[in-house]
C-alpha cells in the first residue's frame, strides 16, 4: 500500500472527526456539570487526536518514501 498509494492509515480522518464529537461532549458535560462525562470525553478526545496526527504524521512520511521509488 505505501508504494502503491503512498499511505499506511486509511482512517485518520475518522480519528479527527471522533475528537470533534467528543470535544463537543467535553463543552455539553461542562455545561450540564457532568464532569466525569466531560473528563471522560476529554480523554477519549486527546487519544483520538493523537492517532490522527500520529496517522497523518506516518502517510506524509508514506508519501515520500513512494516517491522515491520508481
């Protein structure tokens, strides 16, 4: 897949569109004053934008390495 497509991860957008929702619920559990729902969100949020930097990060690297082959 790298050498043919340039890319390892497939679904990084679906990682950054989680943490959306779930920074959506951090500012709802806020605003309910569900803190362990708001902790919880904020959580999930962080590991979700993580994986799609970290996705991101790996195909841009993908995308060069593809190419440099011929």
């Amino acid at each position: 897949r790298v050498v043919t497509k340039g890319q390892i991860f497939t679904n990084a957008g679906s990682n950054a569109s989680r943490a959306q929702q779930q920074a959506a619920g951090v500012i709802k559990g806020i605003k309910s004053g569900d803190l362990t729902r708001a902790g919880k969100n904020l959580v999930y949020m962080t590991e979700n934008w993580g994986k799609a930097l970290i996705k991101t990060g790996a195909n841009s690297n993908a995308k060069v390495a593809s190419s440099l082959v011929p």
